[in-house]
C-alpha cells in the first residue's frame, strides 16, 4: 500500500468535477494508477495525505477498509474521496460504496466528499443512476496548469513499474569495481556540508558511504536539514547509486534513499525504495521503522523534526547506529 503526504496544497476537488479529480490523480501520485484504490484525505479543502492500494483477488473489502481507517486515525482530516481505478468496473463500483457506506457510519468526523470510479479513460460517481463522463484534454490541461507546474510536484511516470525500475540495479553500471571501497564517511560529512553532490566523484562517494549504517544515517540527517532543491540533488544521487549497486549491498543506501524521498514529498519512490530495503535485509531496523511510519501516515514533517533534532556531533564526526547498538534510536558510536 502506498500512502503519500504532501504539503498542503489548494484541493483538488476545487477543480471541480470527477474527471478534474481524475485528471490530476497522476500528478499527486507521480504516475498512472492502474487497479488501485485510493483515498484523498482533506481538512479544510486542503489535501494532506494520499493513499494508494493495489487491487487483489485475495484482499477482502473489510481488509480495505480495516488498512485504510486505521491509517486515516492518525490523519487530521475532514474530508474523504474514495477513488477506484479498474476495468472490472462491478468490482470496483461495490467497494467503493461498502467503504463510503462504512465510513459514513464509524466515523463521525470525516465527511465523504465523493466516491468514484475511473476505468480508462472515463469516470462515474459511485451514486446510482450517474452515467460515465469522459476524461477529456481539457480536463487533463487544466491538471497540468494546476498541478503539473507546481515546485514540488512530482514527476509523472508511466505506471509504477516505472518507478521500481528507478531503484533497481542496472547491470550496464558495472559496480564491481568498487564494492570493496572503504566508506569514507568524513570525506561524505564534507561533501554534504558543502551541498557538493551533483559530480561524478562525489556521487561516487555517497554510493559507497551510504552503504553503510554510518553513511546512512549522516545521508538522512542532512537531508532533514536542507531546503527542499539541495534535498531533490541528493535524491538524483542516491537514485545513480541505487541503479549503481547490486542485489545484496544496498539495504542501508535504499533506506537513505526512501527517508529522502519521502522528505521530497515523493512517497511512491519512497516506497520503491522501501521495498528493495525490506527484500534485501527484512529485518532491518530503520527500515521497519520507516516502514511503521509510513503505514500510520505519520507526516513526514514530523520524521524531519526528529532528525533534526539529533545532535550534529552524533552524524558528523562520530556518525550514528540504529542497527547494531539500539533498535528504535540513534546511539553514538
């Protein structure tokens, strides 16, 4: 399940109709949904966290709506829009109604604002008896214009598979040559201190610190502390790593990468990233807390205030543990 915070921005619904709504789902997801659930969730107009499911066989409607409100009780929302996207169009129709149905009788302070289906190119509202609505260029223009020119908004890929492919190991890399390099983790401190991290050496150096938990740590606690372009550099270089870096070496730089993302606002890379760091080391500690976080759909605002709150001297000179010395807190070296 991918859930995505975003700074407050002007609400979607406020370009009116369901094809608006769907026209803009790309540019709050960063790609085109496909069999997915999703939820807007809204206080006062203003979008504040957006979540996204899979679609399976194998997931019960109670099981939607068990993740998604469990999630939405950390969410100060008072708004809720309920969006299928699926060409098995009954399907969709019946879940997006049980789930509006559902939260309209347990929970009093989130009003449904609408509930919708998308299926290729059109889209209905879940009442019975509307008729489906093409979604139109002009529909998709105005998306743009709103949305797509925005600072912080993500770019729009294809599907997700796009942006799994932007964390996966590239063979073409060949990175053999540097998986026995020593993490210099003082050179690293300097470089970042510097906001140097756009050159080949210095990309170099991020991809061979950040493998380890020292490098990790210092990546995302510097990440924290910049403004919102020197965050979004650092993830260009950490995403060249990641390609970089073959199966088995990058547990600790995918972590860095998804803190990073997420702190661009960017939460299906941040997930992509995620999941190559679960699938690599399931029991990695930072991971799994990331993980808790981001199912809760703790803000990461809130994330940010935490590493930036730890004191320079533990990820600087001295660096920082999770894994190896306490589980859920940075403890120095």
């Amino acid at each position: 399940m991918t859930r995505i915070e975003t700074k407050p921005r002007p609400s979607i619904i406020a370009l009116g109709s369901p094809p608006d709504v769907a026209a803009a789902l790309p540019h709050l997801l960063g790609f085109h949904p496909e069999e997915s659930l999703i939820c807007l969730w809204l206080r006062t107009g203003e979008l504040l966290v957006l979540q996204r499911a899979d679609l399976a066989e194998s997931v019960s409607q109670s099981e939607y709506i068990d993740a998604y409100l469990g999630a939405a009780s950390t969410i100060a929302a008072d708004e809720v829009v309920i969006v299928c996207v699926t060409r098995h169009e009954d399907d969709g129709l019946s879940l997006v109604r049980g789930m509006s149905e559902h939260m309209k009788s347990h929970v009093d302070d989130v009003h449904v604002r609408g509930a919708m289906i998308i299926s290729g190119g059109q889209v209905r509202s879940a009442e019975p008896g509307d008729e489906w609505t093409w979604i139109s260029a002009d529909h998709r223009q105005r998306a743009d214009e709103v949305l797509g020119s925005r600072s912080d908004a993500p770019r729009v890929r294809r599907n997700r598979r796009e942006v799994v492919s932007e964390v996966a190991y590239d063979e073409s890399t060949n990175d053999s040559n540097h998986l026995n390099v020593p993490a210099d983790t003082d050179r690293l401190c300097s470089v970042l201190a510097r906001g140097a991290v756009t050159g080949i050496k210095e990309r170099q150096l991020i991809r061979e610190a950040g493998r380890e938990v020292q490098g990790r740590d210092l990546i995302m606690w510097w990440a924290a502390q910049v403004p919102l372009d020197m965050r979004r550099e650092l993830l260009e270089a950490l995403l060249s790593a990641m390609r970089a870096t073959a199966p088995g070496q990058a547990a600790h730089l995918a972590c860095a990468t998804a803190a990073t993302s997420w702190l661009c606002g960017d939460g299906v890379r941040a997930n992509a990233a995620l999941d190559r760091c679960l699938e690599e080391e399931p029991v990695h500690s930072m991971g799994r807390m990331l993980e808790a976080a981001m199912v809760a759909a703790v803000p990461p605002s809130s994330f940010a205030q935490m590493l930036a709150e730890v004191d320079p001297q533990v990820v600087g000179a001295n660096q920082a543990v999770v894994d190896s010395l306490r589980e859920w807190g940075y403890s120095p070296r």
